[in-house]
C-alpha cells in the first residue's frame, strides 16, 4: 500500500513535469481536468500531513520558470493565479467565507468569464506600449512585447484622459475557435504543426522568437485586471475595466456585476448555456469582489487572492483509452479512421467514439491501440483526440499496444484506396459504385438544403441500398409503393408518404440542385453563387476551369473539384438521367446587379415565422444584396430570429448591425 509520503512524492513528480509541459513546452500531457484532481489530491495530503509538506511544492507555485530563450522580466507585483470551485456548494464556501471576513450580508461581484489562454501584463509608460512579459511562474515572466506588439486589437498608444503615468495592464491571450480550425486546416494541408486546443495555439504563437511568425497568427487579446499603476484609477473593479475600455484596450463584452451569491450563480448558468456559441473558448467564470478597498482588507493567501475565484465549467478535455478503430467512408470517398474509447464524460455528454482525420494524423500522434489519450470536446465540435498521454504515465503493457493499420481497401466494397497527389486523405476508388459512398451521396441528395425529400432517413436508405433498389440517385424517382411497403417498418401510409415526397422533390430550384450533387466543396453559398453566374445546366457545364473562378466563392481548388465533376463521364449520365426523371427548376433571370442593397452582404440565421430563410434571403437578393451562410468582417447586417446562436454573437463581437425579423419585414417593405 502506498503511503502519504510516497503517494505526495508521486504526485509533486507528476505535477512538475506536467506544468513544465504546459507553460513551457506549450505541449499539455494531460487534460486540465486531472492536473486539478492531482493538484487538489496533493493539496489534501498536505493538509492533513502538515509535516511532510515542502516548500517547493506545486502548490506553492503558479506557472513555472520563464524560458531561457527570452529576457526575464520581473513583475512589480506578483500575477498570481486563483483559486477554483468545481460546485455551487464551493462557491457557496467562498461567497461564505468572504461575507463573514467583511462581517456583510452581501457583496457585490463582478464577474468575467474566464478564458482559456494565455495570462500576459502590458505596460504603459505615458499611454505608450514599453514592455509585455508572460505570467511564468508569477513572480517573473518572459518577455514577449515584439509578439505582442503584432496582435491587432492591443492598442500601441493609448488614447482619452486621464491614463495614469504608468500602466500595467493584465489580460489574457488567445485565439478565436474559427480561426483556429482554419489555422489547423491548413496546418494538416501542408504538413505543419496541429496544435491540440486554442489555448496550445496562443501559447506557441506567443513564445515565436521571430516576431513575424507571431504576426501570422490570429492572436486576440482581452484584459483582465491591472497590476502596477502610477496614477489614480476607479475606486470599482467593473470601473477600472470601463476606464481601459475608454483608453483602447479590449474588455469583455460579457463583465458584469450583481449582487449576492444567487446572482453569481445565475450568470454561471446563463454563460454555461451560451458556452458553445462564444467566439472563443472559457473554462469557467472569475468572481472578484468589486470594490477595491474591500478586496485590500480580504489579502492574499500564499499563491491566491482572497478575493475572487474561478468556478469551472465541466472540462472539454479528459483521458481515457483507446480500445480500437474503424474506418467509415464518407460522400465523397474519404476513408475517415474513427477511435472507439472507453466511454467518458465530457464536456456534458458521454463520448465513446472520436475523429482521428487520416492515417498522417495517427502517424503524427503516434497512436497506437490501448494508449491513453486525451479527447477534447468544445460546444458542438466532433470529439477529437488531440495527444497521448506519455509513456511514463501509461498503465497498459508494450506487447498491448498494437499498430493502427490503415486499410489498403474500401472496408465498404473492396475497391482501391487511392491518395492523391498533395492530398492527405485516402479515398476509395469506386465512386457511387461503393455502398458506403452511395449512402452518403443518397443522405445529401434528400437532406433540407438539397431537395428535402421527407421520410427518406437514414434506416430506410440502408435499406434500399442493400437490398439492391436503389443504385444510383435516379433510381430514387422509380421507387414505387409495392417496392417500399416490402421493408421493415414501411406500411402503406409511410410507403405513399415517401413516394410523394419523392414526386415532389422533382420540384427545385437550380442552387438546390447543384448543392444536392455532392461536388467537393461546394456547399450553399457557392452552389447559389454558381447559379446566379452561369444562369442555367449548359452554361455551367460549358465553362471553363477560368470562367468557373471568375464567380464569387470559387477560387482555383474549388474550380478544380467542378472542373472534375462535371468531366467525368458518370457524372454526365447521372445529370442526364436525373433530368429525364422529371426534375425542374424555374429560369433564372439575369440579374443587373443594381438595387437599393447593392454592395451588401446580409446574413439571415435562426427561424423566422414569416417566411423561411431561403425566402428571405431570396427577397434580399432580388434588393441586390448578397447573402452568406457565415458572419465576417465583411458582412453587412445580420438577420436573427429566435433560435440565433453563434452568428449572433459573432456579429455582436464584431459590431454589425443585427435586426429580428419585423426590422427586415419593414426594409423589405420600404425598398420592394
């Protein structure tokens, strides 16, 4: 049996070598998760165990040591870091705790979400930028002001009145999920690194010696607090923040303050529900006492301050094993390997499968069967394996960690496995000829945005397809009630249900038809796109790889995907057989590009009661607007109805004008 001496010599080993990994290597071997539970256990022996407790424990440090690579900075006053509560019973015990030192029945509280980045001070001499350093382990950072220099939103003056003669300001580095998923993209593209999380990405970008690399990067930064400061400042923690706000720098659009423990306990819920449609990732919620005077007579302990604490959000990252893989074909022929795990919870749910993209990204993992792994799950991202966890942590055997091996053969109809070229995913060979890829094309075709074709759901498509009734997308429209009502679950009602959805889906629109084909990468916008351009069938199947980039959204790896379509001769006959089954779509009129919305990007999002959203957007485009399916710097207004999420908030984030549904009845009723 372990003793209290061995098990805390064990866990400050693992402690240390943890946090080296993640503040200095920017490379976490383990979830955040279990270096709490491991920090927390530690914590627990040393209180019941006084005596065997050191002063270099991890529980004494916030960080670790700054990088030999950049020059120390020593902080004038120490960036702790804080303390955390994993329940509202915990929270209750601080709210308790800091009410009674006070002798208050209430406090007020600002609260800020937490977000998961990295923890940097900047400071101002004169309102001007002189100087940035990392948290490191507190008391010293390293110093990074040329990489911090080159993040957009951190302001190299200062502006307004009254800015104190200096100014340390500390906040928070990171980067937006959107653009660390294209980052990552690109990275599995081209063969550069994959980081595991936004937070690993921020840190690695950060710590470039060459600040240039840091400049490519899509760092973003929020502040916090403040550290040393000569000069006056707001006598509220909320109005400190509103005054560097005034000065330029970024704050949470989220801070807010409430009264009470009740009310801390709201706002956790309410950000809790709203988590997954945040422009970047949080892992909790900061509660500091507001007044500033209060939180003097509340101190410090040894690594925290007394007055505030961080109440966590269950973790988006957390171990278990890797028990096998399978590989699924996807529409396209893609041959997708997917880990079979243990199951596990996280981020709210129970997980037991995870995306591992392709062979390159098992190779790069160095995944093998009966690893440990830490799986990472953010909002409604597909669960991921993102590292594994080191060998000195594994408690499975060598000999039973067995070799992925990656199929030579489509597991779905035995075809050839091809890569091409510059290419890192495999793909079967057979086309629609495969049963895996006919399914998927089957799923699109009929799907809601393509030509939604009600009842035909994913049991009823097995079915068809393996039973031989259905070979190729035409085959759909010669389905007939007799064929229909000999399978499982289908009677006479569902059987004539099918068939007329089926019949009416011959209806469309010419932008439906070309997303309901399945082409590489062409998804909504750019089917619209290339209807509006090309106007009809021939034209588009007539253009050139040249004439086809010409038209908004498609750029040359799009064209080439058309280009590959419409020239294989499968293809053409589908097209033709497809047209001969009676499917037709309205003529589409030239359009002079002039209207009272010309040179406007909207973007409608959510459910509107009124009309559905394509017919909304085609009301804006008969304006002269353009519509997209995605919020940017570009877009000109947004259009939300209940149910809006993410899109909402990025446009509020980005400040574009966002209206509900009777402001765009009234423009659509001043300008038509």
């Amino acid at each position: 049996m372990t003793s209290p001496e061995q098990e805390m010599s064990q866990l400050r080993e693992h402690l240390v070598r943890w946090s080296k990994a993640y503040f200095e290597q920017d490379s976490p071997e383990v979830p955040d998760v279990d270096y709490d539970a491991a920090m927390r256990r530690l914590l627990a022996l040393e209180t019941a165990h006084p005596h065997l407790a050191t002063p270099d424990s991890p529980t004494q440090r916030v960080g670790s040591a700054p990088l030999t690579t950049f020059q120390t900075v020593t902080h004038r006053i120490p960036m702790l870091s804080l303390d955390n509560a994993f329940s509202d019973e915990e929270l209750a015990d601080f709210d308790r705790r800091v009410t009674e030192r006070l002798q208050l029945e209430v406090v007020e509280y600002c609260c800020e979400p937490k977000l998961d980045g990295v923890a940097v001070s900047i400071a101002y001499q004169d309102g001007e930028l002189v100087q940035a350093a990392t948290r490191g382990d507190g008391a010293s950072g390293e110093d990074v002001t040329e990489n911090v220099r080159t993040i957009d939103n951190v302001p190299l003056q200062l502006v307004g009145d009254a800015i104190p003669e200096y100014l340390e300001v500390r906040g928070e580095i990171v980067i937006p999920r959107l653009a660390f998923e294209k980052m990552n993209t690109r990275a599995r593209e081209t063969g550069d690194k994959v980081f595991a999380n936004p937070r690993n990405a921020a840190a690695g970008s950060l710590r470039q010696l060459d600040s240039r690399v840091a400049a490519k990067r899509p760092l973003s930064f929020t502040a916090y607090s403040v550290g040393a400061v000569e000069g006056r400042l707001p006598g509220l923690h909320s109005e400190v923040l509103r005054a560097l706000a005034a000065w330029g720098l970024p704050i949470s659009q989220y801070m807010e303050t409430v009264s009470g423990i009740a009310a801390c306990e709201t706002y956790f819920s309410r950000l809790a529900a709203e988590r997954d449609a945040l422009p970047v990732d949080i892992d909790g919620i900061v509660f500091k006492v507001n007044d500033l005077a209060l939180q003097e007579r509340l101190g410090f302990v040894s690594r925290a301050p007394r007055w505030a604490i961080a109440r966590k959000f269950p973790a988006q990252e957390v171990s278990t094993r890797l028990v096998g893989v399978d590989f699924q074909v996807g529409r396209t022929g893609a041959i997708t390997p997917v880990a079979r795990l243990e199951p596990v919870f996280v981020a709210g749910v129970t997980v037991g499968n995870a995306t591992l993209h392709n062979a390159d990204e098992i190779q790069r993992l160095g995944l093998r069967l009966g690893d440990r792994v830490v799986i990472r799950r953010a909002g409604d991202v597909i669960p991921q394996i993102v590292s594994v966890v080191p060998e000195s942590d594994r408690t499975s055997a060598p000999h039973q960690r067995e070799q992925i091996v990656f199929p030579s053969e489509c597991p779905a109809c035995g075809s050839r496995i091809e890569r091409e070229a510059g290419e890192a995913v495999m793909r079967c060979s057979a086309g629609l000829a495969c049963s895996a890829q006919l399914k998927a094309a089957i799923r699109h075709f009929a799907s809601r945005k393509a030509l939604d074709i009600e009842g035909l759901g994913d049991r009823l498509i097995e079915q068809l397809v393996d039973q031989g009734l259905v070979r190729s997308l035409n085959d759909l429209f010669q389905l007939d009630r007799a064929q229909l009502q000999g399978l499982d679950r289908m009677g006479a009602k569902s059987s004539d249900n099918v068939v007329a959805s089926v019949l009416r889906a011959r209806s469309t629109t010419f932008p439906r038809f070309i997303y309901s084909l399945g082409i590489r990468e062409v998804g909504e916008a750019t089917a619209r796109a290339l209807a509006l351009h090309f106007l009809n069938l021939d034209a588009l199947l007539a253009a050139s790889k040249e004439e086809l980039e010409g038209v908004d959204d498609v750029g040359p790896i799009v064209a080439e995907h058309i280009e590959a379509y419409k020239t294989n001769p499968r293809n053409r006959n589908l097209l033709a057989s497809l047209l001969e089954s009676g499917i037709t779509w309205p003529a589409i009129e030239a359009d002079s590009g002039e209207g009272p919305l010309t040179g406007m990007i909207w973007v409608v999002t959510g459910k509107l009661v009124t009309m559905s959203r394509d017919e909304a957007e085609a009301r804006l485009r008969s304006l002269g607007a353009k519509t997209a399916s995605s919020v940017s710097a570009k877009t000109s207004k947004v259009v939300a109805g209940p149910g809006a999420g993410s899109k909402k908030k990025k446009a509020e984030v980005l400040g574009i004008p966002v209206i509900d549904e009777d402001e765009l009845l009234k423009v659509l009723g001043d300008l038509s």
